[in-house]
C-alpha cells in the first residue's frame, strides 16, 4: 500500500508525537507528586488520619486514592479560586483584589507580563500550571512548601485536642491519681489516665458528631487550598503562623475553662479540710482526705465532660474555617 507522507516525515512526526506524549505523562506525573505531598502534611499529624492507630498502609493507600481524585480536579478548582478573588466580575484579577500573603507572587506576574497593576492579569496568565523542576533543590522547596500546608492544617485542630489533654492532667493531679500514668500511642508520649479520655472523648466528637463531622470537613478544607494555591506552589503566609500562634493561647484558655468547675471545687474542699484539721486535731485528714477530695472530684468530672464536649463542639468547626481562611489570605487576627 502506498504512503501519502514520505518516510522521513512520518519518523519525524512520529519523534514529535512521543516528546509531547512523555512531556505531558510527565507533567502529569509531577502534579499528581506535588497533591500526594500537600495531603500527605495532613495524614501525618491530623487528628484520626496521623494517629498511630491507624495502620501506615491505609493512610499511604488514602493519599494516594484522593490524589488520583484530585488530580484531573486542579484546573476547574483554580478556577474557582480566581472567580474568588475576583471581586469586580471583569475577568482581570488586579493588586488590591489579591491577600497580602499571595502579593509576591502576584508582582512576579505583573513584571514577567509588564503589566499594569490597575489592570491586572487574567485567568490564562494567573494560572500559568505547574512548572516542573529543574533541580533537586527546587522539586524539595516546593515539596517542604506542599507538606507544611497539610502539616499547619492538622496541626491547628490538634493544638485545640491537646488542650482537652490538658484537662484530664489537671484532674488528675487534682485527684491525685497522676502518678498512674498511661502510654498514649496516638502521641507516642505518656499521659494521665484523664488526659487520655479527654482527648479519645475529643476525637470522637471530632469524628462522629453529625454537626461537625470533622474529618471530611478538614479534608474539604485542604482540597479547597487548590482553588488559590496550585501544586508547586504552596505558601504558608504570615496569617497562618499568627493564626497557629493564636490557637495555642485558645487551647490553654480551654483547658482552664473547661476544668474551672473542678479546680474550685479543689480549693474550697482544700480550704474545709485544712479548716477541720486545725479545729478537730483528733481527726486524721491525711486519712480521709484523700478518700473525701477523690469522691468529690469524679462527681465534678461528670460536669467537665458535659461543659468539654459541648465546647469542642462550638469550637472545632470555628477553628477548622479559621485555618483554612488563613490558608487562603483572608485570616484577620481579632
């Protein structure tokens, strides 16, 4: 059968068909490495999915499932990110309508297009796609960068965990049974036997309590980050750190608030004893007193488990939304 094309242009068309199909496999490849990355931070120390309970096998076969669903989502998601910021509807996103975390890179794309900054950049330029790295320096700053999103995002919602941590280890020195400490494999650390409750009494709440349902709405959260952040290029702003600074004094501001009930039921049962033991020489406090302050404090616990899981409840979804608006610039510390 006789060829239309010559032999020389068929093997020339043929060499240029497999540069573009390897360049475009690997294109892909190197996104699909960078959103495996970015939910990885998550699965590492994010409350259920980073617990050591969790076999290591499932969370490798989870990161790699949710990548593969993720992947072929970025253009359509970054999209939305830019009709986010996109306040006046003109199709040009322009300096004051882009957060100050994201500005450095914004100005990279006004002097690559020497563009004016009143007229900005439209959705074609802003989402330039992912450049594959050169080195192997630039693929692992764009991989720390990737990781620590994930890893800030687990981290905030686990600061707030510990301080209900927190709470069991001040009723049990309270009750004075925290010499009996356990070894929590969720934290590879050893804790109180209350702290462990009030922290697996958080998890819970954290995971099955419809309101919340906190595990998908941490991980809607993270693949939210496309819309504004695509693979490769991850930043963790200014508002992010604050943020995270933030949740530490939250968190110990819940452990006191959470087991005030019990430490003033300590110090007025303090206060009798101390008062009875001088009035009443002939009554050995060392020996009732611990029987008496044990009793008295499990009947307040009963109240500090009511009062912790109601506040986690109002507060773990505030969190989550806080984390993820300061992910996206729009965090404004009160």
């Amino acid at each position: 059968m006789e060829t239309f094309l010559p032999t020389s242009w068929q093997q020339d068309f043929a060499s240029v068909a497999n540069q573009a199909l390897i360049a475009s496999a690997l294109h892909s490849f190197h996104l699909f490495i960078m959103v495996v990355i970015r939910i990885s931070g998550l699965m590492i120390i994010g409350p259920l999915f980073g617990q050591v309970l969790v076999p290591s096998n499932v969370r490798v076969l989870l990161v790699l499932t949710l990548s593969l669903i993720v992947t072929p989502t970025l253009f359509s998601q970054a999209h939305v990110g830019f009709d986010r910021w996109d306040v006046n509807h003109n199709q040009y996103l322009s300096r004051n309508e882009v957060p100050p975390d994201f500005l450095s890179r914004y100005d990279t794309m006004l002097t690559q297009y020497q563009r004016d900054p009143q007229v900005g950049v439209n959705f074609e330029e802003y989402h330039l796609g992912l450049k594959i790295s050169s080195t192997l320096y630039d693929f692992a700053w764009k991989a720390v960068g990737e990781l620590s999103l994930g890893f800030s995002l687990g981290l905030g919602v686990m600061i707030i965990l510990s301080g209900l941590q927190m709470v069991g280890e001040m009723v049990d020195q309270q009750i004075g049974i925290a010499l009996g400490e356990i070894f929590n494999p969720s934290l590879n650390s050893s804790t109180s036997i209350n702290g462990q409750l009030f922290f697996m009494m958080g998890s819970t709440i954290f995971v099955l309590l419809t309101p919340i349902n906190g595990h998908i709405r941490m991980l809607g959260t993270l693949i939210e980050t496309f819309q504004t952040m695509p693979p490769g290029e991850a930043i963790l702003g200014q508002s992010t750190i604050m943020l995270l600074s933030d949740l530490v004094h939250q968190s110990l501001a819940l452990a006191i608030q959470v087991a005030l009930p019990l430490l003033a039921a300590t110090s007025l049962l303090s206060l009798t004893m101390g008062y009875l033991g001088h009035s009443v020489p002939q009554v050995n406090v060392l020996m009732i007193g611990f029987a008496i302050r044990s009793a008295v404090n499990l009947f307040v616990l009963l109240f500090c488990l009511s009062s912790g899981g109601d506040t986690i409840v109002e507060m773990l979804p505030q969190v989550i939304d806080q984390v993820g608006d300061s992910l996206h610039g729009l965090y404004e510390p009160e």
